[in-house]
C-alpha cells in the first residue's frame, strides 16, 4: 500500500532528477541505475561453493564502480606514461 502511495512523488522527482542531467554520460549513468533490478547483486549472498568465484580485487571493482568512486588515483606508469583516475 505504501509504495503504491510513494509512487506518484517518486515519479516526479526522477523526472526532475532525469532532466536536469547533462550529457549523455550522465543520463545513461541514470537509465542503468535505475533500471530494474539493477542493484539485485548487492544483495547476493557469498556463496563459495558457487561458480563464478570473484576474487576481492574484482569485488572491490565492482563495488566502486557501481558506486561511482574512483578505481585509482593519477600516477606514472612504470613505461613513464601518466595515467589518470
């Protein structure tokens, strides 16, 4: 019954949300983020036994990105090449 009533408000601030992005980045950042069940792996249970198996590396990755923070910080590669964020 709640969400039935949260629905209509819910529906006008992401229209205002949606409208107010500016690039094509931002908006296809927003599509997928709201998108249906696009947070259902946040709740998944770490199951070892199961296959694919993701290493604490990969978590971590996945986890920041997911949450738009950065990966890594701008530094020199051992080549000599500046790498950014």
């Amino acid at each position: 019954m709640q969400s039935a009533w949260d629905k209509p408000g819910i529906s006008v601030i992401r229209s205002q949300l949606e409208a107010g992005l500016a690039d094509a980045r931002q908006k296809a950042t927003f599509l997928v983020a709201t998108a249906p069940h696009s947070g259902d792996w946040l709740a998944a249970l770490p199951i070892a036994a199961c296959e694919p198996r993701r290493d604490d590396e990969a978590i971590r990755m996945a986890v920041a990105l997911r949450l738009r923070l950065k990966v890594c910080e701008p530094h020199v590669c051992p080549c000599g090449q500046g790498i950014d964020a």
